[in-house]
C-alpha cells in the first residue's frame, strides 16, 4: 500500500471516528434512555469526566455535591451513572427488594483490581453474600464484641500509655498516626490472632504503609481496568512500583491468613474472628480463597473507617469549643476513674454519641457507596434504565442543606432528643433517614458494632484523660484532603495535656508551644489573653471569629440572679465567683416570656428569671485607641424577646469602628409589676433599672474589651426604644451623661403609663398574686417571692393572655417624686428634661396593623379604645375622632400613599382604608410615632442635636426595620439600602452625625429643629419587580425585589407629613398630660 493509500485509510478511519463519537454523544444527550435526568452535559456524554475527577483526581465527592444543589435529588454523572441525595435511594436502591420488585443489584466487579480469585464479602454475588454474612455475624454479634472486650481494652491500653509518653514530650501530636495505629493493631489480633505492632514499636507496619501510599494508584488501576479502551494506558499511569506494592499486599495477607488458619478455630483458648469463620468451614462456610479475600478486606474495613471516625471526631471537636466543653464535662463526670470506662458504660454518654454522630456527618468514613446495578426501575419518578450505576456519595448527602440545617456547621445538638438540655429545635427538621455512614440495606457493614464499640470507647479515654487544642498546622484539615474510595488524610497534629483547671491549662498550652518552638501558634494562644476578662466577680473567655474579625463573649453575667427575696427589687451586684475561666461562647437564657392576644399563650417555663446577661461583640484591633460603644435594648411589649440580636453585620458595614453590647432586662411581671406594696418593700419598674445597671456595668468594664466608657450610645426598638426613652428623662435628666452620651429611639414604645397605685396596675397586681395562689396571704409580695418560678411564669402568661388585644399587661408606671421615672414622658420631653446630648429617632410608616383587632364600625372603634386607653374621656374621645376623620375609601382601595396628599394614611394604607386605617393610625400614632416626635422636640434646646427619620419601604410594619440594620436583609431591602441604613447609625454612635453616612452624600438632613421646623429623613425604595407578599397580619401585600430597586431617599417636613401629623402628635401630647393628673 502505498504511502498515499495509508494516509487516505488513516484519515477515513479518522472521519469514522469522529463521526461516531459525535453520534454518541448526540444519542447519549437527547435520545438515552436517562436522557431526562438532569446533570452536567459532559458527563452524560462521556465516563472520562466521572473516571478523572472521582478517580484520579479525588475531587468528585465535593463536587458532586455541586451538581445536586443544581440539579435536583437525581443527578446523571456518567452515560450510565447517577447519583442520588439520599434523601431518596436509600431504601428504594440500597434496601431489600421488596413486594417482588426486581432488586438493585451489587456491582461486583467495584472493588476487584485484576484477579478476581480473592472472593470477600464485598464483591460477592447475592447468594455468596448472603452465606458469608451470616457466617461472619456471629463474628460482629453483641455477645462476640463482649467477649472481644478484654483484648480490645488490651490495645486501648497502650494507646493512652503511649499518648502519655507523647504529652511529656511538649511537643504536636498526629492523632491520625496513633489512631491508625490502635485500630490497625486491634482488627490485626481480632483475624490473624497477632497485632501489627504499630502501638508497641511507634510506627506503621509494612504492610499498613503499603496499604496507604497505594491508595491513589490503587483507585486509579480501579478506574482504568473498568474501561476496557483505556486499559493500555495502565502502565502509563500506574508506576512498577504500584503494582509490585498490590501484589507484595496480596502475598503479605495471604501468608498472615495461613498462620492463622493453621492454627484452628480456637488457639489457646481465645476466640477471635476467624474462630467463627472456621467453626463453621462445612459445605455451608467459606472456601480457602473466600477467607484469603475476607482477612484481606476487613484488615481496612476493620481500621481505616473507625481511625478516620476517631480523627474527624477529633478534629471537629477542638474547632468548636463549646462541643469540646460539653463533652469533657458529660465523661469526666460520668466516671470515677478510667476503669469505669468500657464499652457499655459509654453507650450512656448521649452527648458523646451526638458528637460521633455528627463527625461522621461532617466527614464520613465511607465517602460513598458501591454502586448498584438498575434492573430497569422507576425511583421517586424517575426511570431509571436498566444496567444503570447507582451511587450515593455520603458526603454530598451530608453536606446538602436540603437535607441538614447548616450543614457546614458541627453541631451535635442536632442528635439530641428533646428532652435533653442541650436540644436545639432548629434541627429538628432535619432529614435523619439520609445519614447512613455505614451503609444501608443488605449491604450495609457488617462490623458496625465493632466500630462504634471502639468509637465510644477511645473517644471517652481520650477526653477523659486529655486537655486538648488543635495545632495550627491542621487548621482547614479536611479541606486540603481528597478521595480515592478512601479519604487520602494528612497528619492531624494536636497539642494534647493531661487534664488540668481551666486556667492551668491556658498558660500550659502557651508554655507547650513556646518550649516546643511553636512560637506562632504560642502567640495564637497568648492572643486568647484578649479574650479573657476578668470582671473582679468572674473570668470570661470569649471567642474570636476570624471571618468578621470581632472578638465576641456571649452570656456575660451583670447582675445577681433576681431570684427568692430580690425579686421586685433593684439590681444587685453579682457574686464574686470561683477564678475558673466561664467559656462566654452560648447565649444565657432569656428571661421569662409572655404576649397579649393576637399571640399565642406562651408556656411556662419560657426562660429563667436568672437573665440578667449581656454579650459584647468588639473588634480585633492592633491600636490601643478605644472605640465608640453601642448598646443595644431589645423590644418585645416590654414582655417578651431577650437579647441575642446578632450585632456583627451593623459592626462590619461601619468598618468595625465600634464595640456592641446587647443585653437582657427582665419582663412582664417580673420587671414591671407595680403596687404600694413594691414601692414599699422593692423597687418599682425593675426591668427599668436592670436596663441602667447594665449602662452602668458598661461604665465599669467596657474598656476591657477596647470600648470608650465616655463615647456611650443607647439604642432600642419598639419597648427597647421606649426604655430608653425613659432611661433619657430618669431622674428629670439629672443624670445627664453618666451613662450615656447618646440615643438611637427606633419606634419608641408608650403604652398607657400609669401612677404606680393607680387602678389599673393594682388591678393586674391583684390578678397576677391570686392566679399564683397569693390572695389568701396576709403578706402578698413575701408569698409571691416564695413561689417557685414555674408557678409565677404561668400566673404572668395567663395574666398576659387575659389582656386586651395588643396590649401587656405589664409596663412602666410612674413613680413618687424620688424614684427613678418620676414624671409621664410627656411632660419631662416638652420641659426639655432629658439625660445625654444626641439623639437619632425614627418611626415606621405602618406601625399600627399588627397590634389591632378588626374594627369595621364606629361602636366597635370607641370600644377598642376605651380598652387601648382607659383614661380618656368623652370629649377626648370626640376630639381624637375630629382628628382621625372617616374617609369614603373601601378596605380595597389599598395602598402606600406619598405623605403629602391629596390622600394620605388618615384614609388608606398598604393594608387597610376605611375605619380599619383610621384605628390603625391612631394606634400607631398615639403609642409610637408621636412618642418618637416628642423625643425629637426634647433634643433641641441646651446645645443638643436630633435628627429624625422614617422606614417606609414596603410594608414599613412595626419591627420590620430591624432586619434592615441587623440583618438578615429581606429581599425587599437591597444590600445598597441596608448598607446605608446601618452606615446611619454607625455615624451616629461614631461621630454623633448620621448625616455624614456615605450614602447621602447628594443629601443635606438638617436636625429636628423646635418651634415647628420638625424634618426628617424619608428612607425609601423604588423600582424593582413587583411581588405579592404575604404579611403577618393575614393580608397580602405588594412588594418590590431585585432587580432594579434603588434608593429613595428625600427630606420632608414631619410636622406636615401625613395630613399635618405634628398637629396630632400635639393633640395627643395634651391627653397624656391630663392623663397623669386623673392617675
């Protein structure tokens, strides 16, 4: 042939080729029968992306989990494969075939590499399986573990005896190393009757570090073999020195298995696993080469899984504190000394077990599982044609947020039955029947007992016996690992002591480091210095979050439990406790709830009345210059809600250029019960008071977390804001700025406040002592504080709940001449009277539906006031209905008016028109915009400044702006609208201007000027995408999102606003000062 000819062949060939690759690739897109499953394009065109990424380059595992958050439960990963979420598949794929549907089949040829003359458990067919499983489950039973117990603890033994070889030496230690050792050495006994001797001689035994430097090659030969047009590339891409390793393997178990055999089933009497494996070896047991193939696969089954449990335990435990904590405390008080410390005995540890659970979901030991086989099915809808690869990849299921709430996160809580006390009911939506780290079905492994057997049993020792930290050198451990069948691990290196007093051991651990040379990870340490505070009456340890760069102490104690006889009084000091360093990294409780209708009744217990808590959130700096501090006073009806507002994102979006301190006061009866007898033997308005102790904790202490005590600003919202605002005129401003030099008033809260004898709070006085079991009591208040609390929440939430729609039965009252809040705000705002220097103010354009029944008449308006404001009279009621006029709208003519007319929110609003918008109105109005124009007005004499703005964007409901500065931002509020709103405040709290803040930079904002030059900041959206959004007070309302929603921000007279708003706040300001003469 001559060379044209060739040439001419090779190019047909050529052509051929082409043609039918993109034939195939054509057939295997649009016309093959999984067609319809979604997935990535080039992987159902070709096996190579699947064989590349799981096999040679061990990155599938994570990016599978990719596919499913894109593609749905089902995802097509090959021509013939597919992934499911596990969510779906377990049972359907995995399980036993049941009502005489065809079975999934087991791929047999997964792990065969060659030879095929090793039959083991693993690739055999159903028949072969199922009679060596039943074999072997004598070997895993109960009863056999138990018996095993004795050499198990044997090698348990010597692990801890060389860990504490390891401790003295001061140096970082690879617990992957020595747990690899101990299982090795024990599953090693357990076959051949002989250990490995790993633990004794401190290193791996040929054969074990064979098994792992062949991990890669060994996936890759596994890959290549199943491809029959790649199998040429074998000695290509897998070395001499692999295949020699694979055969010296084979042989090495081959010659440990005779010796043992030949030693028959019970050997000096012991029992091991090959004792029932030759007990039984009758036509129904096993063949030589079915033992040769067992021994040789249950040498990693055995070990590698329990030692790669142990390690993410391990390392996913000193990444979370708390956890650590927790479960320190659960071993070490559970057992006297370490021999209490068996197999059964930790079966006990709930939280223990939560976190092996958890460890195993966050990084399990079998990354996926051996594919089925479709015999041509259809699963959750989808067929799936027949001779199609099955696989679940447990990690992706792990990891997918459909299937975990914050999947990311360690969080054993989400093991816990609810009746534990660490129980966290946000998991308990989770999708528990998906995590199944040992498999599922007729398949699942075998040696499972075993494993968690020698789980609980390493893991109790370990921090029984141990103090422990995770070296920086294994900072992001599981992320630089891949997967080859089995994960390829990389030393995890813990500095670990022997268990000492919380303070001991911080100052050992830094010593550790500095001895061993490991002076960046000493400094790391020295650096937790910063984070512990010692307050004089406690030590607290906070955390540091490297992401927002806040240093953050959560469940910071500022006052003495107000228990037993200081309840209803003033806040005490706390008590001087132990020099044990407090973890400040959870949340205290919150205090005792209770709501009003439309509420639902809250149940006793709600909280604890030990609440007086607080959290700093402050940023890590290198200057010594101290930052401006924030203080936040939550909402709630001055009845419920606590204080675990996150503050990082206000923080963040101004630079980190201040520190945060939320805290918690106590509610409804417990803070705001009122009577002579309290104002006799207590203290009147509690709630009020824990509020300025915590101001004045702040006074003390701050300056230990890097905030200046005289750059103060006090903010709330809603009854937070309405505290503060009596916190501005306590004492008829006398105060001035001792505790603070700054307000930030968002929907300042004012209820109807009474005298403190006045009627109306000796009626819920009297209801509240008689619901307890108090009436008959000659000494009413004593036998009220010797109740127990579960009798006192109740009596407080049924009192709540017997209130009037929207209203808490307890609030702030006015006090005599000398007390604290002496005077009705009204009053002390118009005189000026007021404590600080600056005060931002804002309110929501619709602060009323949430907190109003149905009114659809005029009978029904005047009896819902005569409820929401007892005091006012006939006349005032004439002049508030003069005021508030009946418009001739329809409860359809619904929407957000312009502020300016010709209609305005007297007539109409997003969710009501009509006589229901006129109650919504003059609820708002009366109890929170007016307040909050009152407060503006006090600001504006003796060189003090406000400004004052208003949160319009849809639907601007009471609370609704919350989210706005704190987050989460909902999807009507654009990141280029919240950023700007909480860069607002963040001027303010800095340098006492929010004018100044980066988006109004086309916008003078004047201050709230008396004499009625009242202006304000309207903060609006515009454009968008419309939607419908359904509210919490049953309607639904039009909404706009992304894209296109901009910033609508303009400068309106306030007193004008509305239909001459100021001249209703002034009408109202007339009715609460005749209030406090008929009070």
């Amino acid at each position: 042939m001559s060379l044209h000819q060739s040439l001419a062949a090779t190019l047909l060939l050529f052509e051929i080729a082409v043609v039918y690759a993109v034939g195939l690739a054509i057939y295997r897109v649009y016309f093959h029968p999984l067609r319809k499953i979604p997935g990535p394009k080039h992987y159902a065109v070709s096996g190579l992306p699947l064989a590349i990424e799981n096999s040679f380059r061990g990155l599938f595992t994570k990016k599978v989990l990719r596919f499913h958050e894109k593609y749905g439960d089902i995802v097509r990963t090959g021509p013939n494969h597919v992934s499911m979420n596990g969510t779906i598949g377990w049972p359907e794929v995995f399980g036993h075939s049941r009502g005489g549907r065809p079975e999934f089949s087991h791929w047999h040829d997964f792990y065969q590499i060659g030879d095929k003359s090793h039959q083991s458990l693993f690739p055999a067919d159903r028949e072969s399986h199922r009679r060596q499983r039943r074999l072997l489950a004598h070997a895993f039973s109960d009863a056999a573990i138990k018996e095993q117990e004795a050499l198990i603890k044997q090698y348990v033994d010597k692990l801890f005896v060389q860990l504490r070889k390891e401790a003295a030496k001061k140096e970082p230690v690879d617990m992957l190393k020595w747990y690899n050792f101990t299982t090795f050495d024990i599953i090693g006994d357990l076959v051949f009757g002989e250990p490995f001797h790993c633990l004794d001689n401190s290193d791996y035994h040929p054969w074990i570090a064979m098994i792992f430097a062949g991990i890669r090659a060994g996936s890759g030969m596994m890959a290549l073999l199943k491809m029959p047009l790649l199998r040429w590339a074998l000695p290509l891409l897998v070395s001499k020195e692999d295949i020699q390793r694979r055969n010296e393997h084979k042989a090495m178990s081959k010659v440990k298995t005779e010796r043992r055999t030949a030693l028959g089933p019970t050997p000096d009497g012991r029992k091991d696993i090959m004792t029932y494996i030759l007990r039984h070896n009758d036509e129904k047991g096993m063949s030589h080469e079915e033992i040769l193939g067992n021994s040789d696969a249950l040498i990693v089954a055995g070990s590698e899984t329990t030692a790669t449990a142990l390690s993410g335990l391990t390392y996913w435990i000193t990444t979370n504190p708390q956890a650590l904590k927790n479960v320190q405390e659960e071993v070490r008080a559970a057992f006297r000394s370490e021999e209490d410390i068996t197999m059964v005995s930790t079966g006990q540890l709930k939280y223990l077990n939560a976190c092996l659970e958890e460890a195993m979901r966050m990084y399990p030991p079998v990354v996926e599982t051996p594919p089925r086989i479709s015999p041509g099915e259809y699963v959750n809808g989808h067929y799936i044609a027949q001779g199609t690869f099955i696989t679940i990849h447990q990690w992706a299921v792990h990891h997918n947020p459909n299937n975990f709430a914050q999947p990311d996160t360690f969080k054993p809580e989400r093991w816990l039955s609810p009746d534990h006390p660490l129980y966290d009911p946000q998991f308990s939506a989770d999708k528990k029947g998906a995590f199944q780290p040992f498999s599922f079905g007729p398949r699942n492994c075998i040696g499972k007992n075993l494993a968690y057997a020698e789980l609980r049993l390493i893991a109790s020792r370990f921090f029984w016996n141990f103090d422990i930290a995770l070296h920086p050198e294994s900072n992001n451990w599981p992320d630089q690992q891949r997967v080859f069948t089995l994960w390829e691990k990389i030393p995890l290196m813990q500095v670990i002591l022997m268990k000492m007093s919380p303070l001991r051991r911080k100052f050992a651990l830094t010593a550790f480091c500095l001895l061993s040379g490991q002076a960046a990870f000493a400094a790391s340490l020295l650096n937790l210095q910063d984070l512990i505070v010692d307050l004089g009456y406690g030590v607290y340890r906070g955390a540091y979050n490297s992401t927002t760069h806040l240093d953050i102490w959560k469940g910071i104690r500022y006052a003495a439990p107000p228990v037993g006889d200081l309840r209803w009084r003033a806040p005490a000091a706390p008590v001087v406790s132990s020099s044990d360093i407090v973890d400040a990294i959870e949340f205290a409780p919150g205090c005792p709830q209770a709501a009003p209708a439309p509420f639902p009744v809250i149940p006793a217990p709600s909280g604890s009345e030990d609440c007086l808590f607080l959290n700093v959130y402050a940023p890590r700096r290198k200057e010594k210059a101290k930052l401006p501090v924030l203080v936040w006073i939550h909402g709630g009806g001055y009845g419920f809600g606590n204080g675990q507002q996150d503050m990082t994102e206000i923080i963040n979006d101004n630079g980190n250029s201040f520190v945060a301190v939320s805290i918690q006061y106590r509610l409804g009866a417990f803070g705001f019960l009122s009577s002579t007898e309290i104002q006799q033997d207590g203290s009147l308005n509690a709630g009020i008071l824990d509020m300025s102790f915590a101001l004045q904790w702040v006074q003390d202490h701050i300056d230990q977390f890097g905030g200046d005590k005289s750059r103060v600003t006090v903010a709330g919202q809603s009854a937070g804001a309405g505290g503060v605002m009596l916190l501005g005129i306590a004492k008829n401003g006398a105060l001035g700025t001792s505790l603070f030099s700054n307000i930030i008033a968002a929907s300042p809260y004012l209820p109807p406040q009474h005298k403190f004898d006045a009627s109306a709070p000796t009626r819920q006085y009297e209801s509240f002592f008689t619901r307890a079991g108090c009436a008959n009591s000659t000494e009413t208040l004593s036998c009220l504080r010797s109740k127990d609390s579960i009798t006192l929440q109740t009596a407080n939430s049924n009192v709540n709940a017997a209130n009037s729609y929207g209203h808490w039965a307890f609030a702030p009252v006015t006090e005599p001449e000398s007390g604290f809040i002496n005077t009705h705000p009204s009053d002390s705002l118009a005189a000026g009277l007021v404590n600080g220097e600056n005060i931002l103010v804002g309110n929501n354009a619709n602060e009323g539906p949430l907190l109003v029944p149905t009114i659809d008449s005029t009978s029904a308006l005047q009896a819902w006031m005569q409820g929401a404001f007892p005091s006012v009279t006939s006349t005032e009621f004439e002049a508030i209905l003069a005021a508030y006029p009946l418009s001739n709208l329809t409860n359809n003519d619904t929407f957000a008016t312009t502020g300016f007319g010709p209609v305005t929110a007297l007539t109409t609003s997003l969710f009501a028109s009509g006589i229901q918008q006129r109650a919504y109105n003059i609820y708002a109005e009366a109890t929170f915009v007016c307040p909050s124009y009152w407060l503006s007005g006090a600001f504006t004499t003796n060189n003090r400044t406000a400004f004052h703005y208003q949160y319009s964007v849809p639907g601007a409901l009471h609370g609704s702006d919350v989210t706005a500065y704190f987050g989460p931002a909902t999807p009507s509020q654009p990141r280029s609208f919240t950023t700007v709103f909480r860069q607002i405040w963040g001027q303010f709290v800095t340098a006492a201007n929010p004018a100044t803040a980066k988006g109004l930079t086309n916008l003078t904002w004047p201050t709230w000027e008396k004499d009625g030059h009242g202006k304000m900041l309207n903060l609006n959206i515009t454009g968008g995408v419309p939607s419908s959004a359904p509210q919490l007070t049953g309607t639904t309302i039009t909404e706009y999102t992304d894209p296109g929603l901009q910033n609508h921000f303009t400068v309106i007279n306030a007193l004008e606003w509305e239909g001459n708003r100021g001249a209703r706040c002034e009408l109202w300001r007339s009715i609460a000062s005749k209030d406090v003469e008929r009070n």
